[in-house]
C-alpha cells in the first residue's frame, strides 16, 4: 500500500517538475518586445551629487 502511495506522489512530482520546465522554457522562448517600437534618441544620465 505505501509503495502504491509513494508512486503516486512520484509521478506526481515528476509531471509538475516537467510543467514548470515548460512553463520556463515558453516564457524564455520569444524575446519581450516593448510596447512602442519607435527608436528613442540618445539617453544623457546625470549623476547625483549630494
């Protein structure tokens, strides 16, 4: 009966390993892209003096 159970709960684990993997690997697939494709011009930072 206990084998039956921890089988059970293996193969579980096994298919929610292999879901995440999926989940991860279709999230990392295709490249974000930004929400407004125009080109932006040239960004000037300036530091903080303080």
């Amino acid at each position: 009966m206990l084998r039956h159970i921890s089988e059970r709960y293996a193969r579980g684990l096994g298919a929610a390993i292999i879901a995440v993997a999926a989940l991860l690997l279709a999230a990392n697939a295709v490249p974000a892209r930004a929400a407004d494709s125009t080109p932006t011009g040239q960004v000037q930072q300036v530091g903080h003096r303080g």
